[in-house]
C-alpha cells in the first residue's frame, strides 16, 4: 500500500469557490475516486490557500490515471 501526500495552492481569489464546492462532494465522485483506487482520501485548507492531500492507493500511478 502507498501512502501519498501532495500540495498544491489554490488561488486566493478562488478560496470561496474552492470551499463551497468541496462542502458536499458528489456522491458520484466519491465513489469514482474509490473506484480509481483513491482510499483514505483527505484534503486539506489552510487559510492562505496551502492545500495538502493525502491517500492510500496500492499504485498511484494507475490511481492517477484512471481518475
């Protein structure tokens, strides 16, 4: 099992955006993600933008691609 975590930055004028949107994931995606082999996913905000994720997948790279 890989653990994998990443940043990234959303843009400061997109902050409001980004938190609405991400209040009520879909269920559809959530299980998209599951599908693609995206388990124990979170993100995570920080106030200035700084995102941080974290899952467990057993290949990200096919994670990745499958999403």
């Amino acid at each position: 099992m890989e653990r994998v975590c990443f940043l990234a930055r959303v843009r400061p004028d997109r902050l409001d955006e980004y938190r609405e949107r991400h209040k009520n994931v879909w269920p559809e995606m959530r299980a998209a993600l599951t599908e693609a082999g995206w388990g124990n996913y979170s993100i995570f905000l920080t106030g200035d933008g700084q995102l941080i994720g974290y899952l467990e997948t057993g290949d990200y790279q096919a994670a990745l691609d499958a999403m």
